[in-house]
C-alpha cells in the first residue's frame, strides 16, 4: 500500500548576523547551512493497518507525513502510495489520500460546513449519489448532519475536527493521515474521533497514519508503531513489544492516611510527597497486586492507582532526548 524508500528532506537555512551591519551582509553576501530533518527514512504500510508514527518535537514526523501525502517533495527517496511514486503524479496519487492537521482547516471558515463540503465534491468531482452516501455512512460515526447549516467559523473545535474528518473522507480514500488530530479536544471529542477511525478502518479498511503525543491514541488505536528521532527511524514493531523492551515497569501511585510510608518492600520508592507515594516495579516480576498486598501488612492504604509510561516518557528513555 504505502512504501517509504530512503526517504530525506534538507532545508537551505540563512544564517544571519545581529544589526544592521549583519542585516546587509545577508543581503550582499548571505551565509547558507543545510539542515536535514529526514534522514532516509524506510519502510512499509499495509492495506488496512493503524500505524502510529511518533517521536519527540523536531524529530521530522510532521515533515515526513508531508512528504508522504505529497505537500512536500523529498529531496532525496521516494514514497509509493499503490505503487505511484506521488512526487512524479502527485495529481493521480492524491485521489487516494485524505490528510488532516490538528492545528490547519481545510474547510472555508466564510462557509457553512454544508458548504465547505459542496466546494471539496466539485473540487475531487465526487457523484452525487456517492457524495450522499459518503454524507450517510459518516453521519452515523460522527453526527455531521446536525451541525451542517452552521458556519465553520461560529465551530467549536471539536465540531471543526469533525468537519474535517469527513472533508478528509469525501473522496473515499483508501489512506488517511492524521497529524496531531486530537491537539486541544476535549474527553467526548476524543472519543469521538477515535470510534470514527476504528468505523472507517473496519467497515472501509481505510490505511490510518496517525502522529500523537497522546498516550491514549496509540493504546487505543495502533498495534504496531514507528518511532523517528532526528528524523532517523529508531523503532518499528508490535506497540506492545517496544513498550514491554523500552519500558518494562509500571509506577503504582498509593495514598495513605498520613505522611509516613513503608519504603522495605519489593520493588523501589521513587517518589514521596505529603500522604503519597509512588513505588517502580517491573512488570515480569511482580503485579501491582502483590505490592498492594505487601504495603497493606506495612499500613493501612486509602487509594491506589497506576501509572502507565507516556509516548514522550519511552522516548526520553530509548533515546535520551
């Protein structure tokens, strides 16, 4: 389905010096330094899957998920989206990819959505029939017909995500990019966004490429993801599996009565502050009902909980960013 083949993108950067003196100096004589934020990058995408594509700020994701749907051309590599290298027929490959930033609209803000939506199936010369069905099948996942007759710029931001999830799948396209889609929604947002993209990859086995910093999109979402970081590829593979590798403990946060806390017990205190204290263990060894068990002999325990190790937290460890 998707195939990224040494793919690099250098940036020609200005080097200036403060001042007027500098300013001129640009101008006459300008110092240029070359940046490469991808650094060829490969691998696979099959039909139907979740990928989760993720890494620290400024590791290329944006960069390269822009290359990938044709925004920006590689200066180096390729990508095949069904065997069509979308630099040389951007125009053909397109037709199958529907892309979504959390942060840009595609929809016309001077609109109202059901607007927006008429302009994008001239603009892809959707069918009639196909459009309406499209409308359907979507409105059942996300109930865009109730907010069809607002304006776009009179949206709340998880309508506008909304709005944009079905702009993204009028063309029915067999590969969806999501850069950062859950970025300032709030809870039911969040869910709703989530059963859209399970709905459309099992009824439509729509390919998902999904780059977060949220924890619980990945968890929910993806079963394998890679993991860039100075726009080199560092992971790909089982969710699962480079979580258990890269991170193979919990934290069990417990809260006690008082400010005292047993520290003798199977597994380390990392962390005590007031009546709470956080203890690390490792997930083959022990469960967080055996130290439970352990703490309880030791004191009496008002509420535990469990901390799961971040996206951005399996980073920092791997990697030291």
């Amino acid at each position: 389905m998707i195939d990224v083949q040494n793919l690099s993108k250098d940036y020609i950067l200005k080097k200036k010096e403060p001042g007027l003196k500098g300013a001129i100096k640009g101008l006459v004589m300008p110092v240029r330094t070359t940046m490469r934020a991808v650094n060829n990058l490969s691998f696979h995408i099959d039909t139907g899957e979740i990928v989760g594509f993720i890494g620290p700020n400024g590791a290329g994701k944006s960069t390269t998920i822009k290359m990938m749907s044709g925004i920006l051309t590689p200066t180096e590599g390729r990508v095949l989206i069904d065997d069509i290298d979308i630099s040389k027929h951007r125009k053909e490959a397109v037709k199958n990819i529907g892309v979504v930033f959390g942060q840009r609209s595609q929809l016309n803000w001077d609109l109202r959505l059901g607007e927006s939506f008429e302009l994008l199936k001239h603009i892809y010369q959707i069918d009639q029939k196909d459009y309406d069905r499209t409308i359907d099948d979507l409105d059942k996942i996300l109930g865009i017909r109730e907010i069809m007759d607002k304006p776009v710029r009179q949206m709340s931001l998880g309508q506008r995500m909304k709005g944009d999830l079905v702009a993204a799948m009028l063309h029915s396209p067999g590969v969806l990019f999501l850069d950062e889609p859950t970025i300032g929604l709030d809870v039911s947002a969040k869910y709703a966004l989530r059963k859209f993209i399970k709905e459309i990859n099992k009824v439509r086995k729509t390919t998902v490429i999904l780059t977060t910093h949220d924890l619980g999109d990945i968890q929910e979402l993806c079963e394998r993801i890679i993991i860039i970081n100075h726009g080199e590829l560092m992971e790909d593979g089982n969710l699962n599996e480079i979580v258990d590798r890269i991170a193979p403990y919990k934290t069990l946060v417990v809260e006690y009565y008082d400010e005292s806390a047993p520290e003798h017990v199977r597994c380390e205190m990392t962390e005590h502050k007031g009546n709470v204290a956080k203890y690390r263990f490792m997930k083959k060894d022990l469960t967080a009902a055996e130290i439970i068990a352990d703490l309880s002999k030791e004191k009496t325990i008002k509420d535990v909980s469990i901390e799961e190790t971040g996206i951005d937290d399996i980073i920092k460890i791997a990697y030291g960013t």
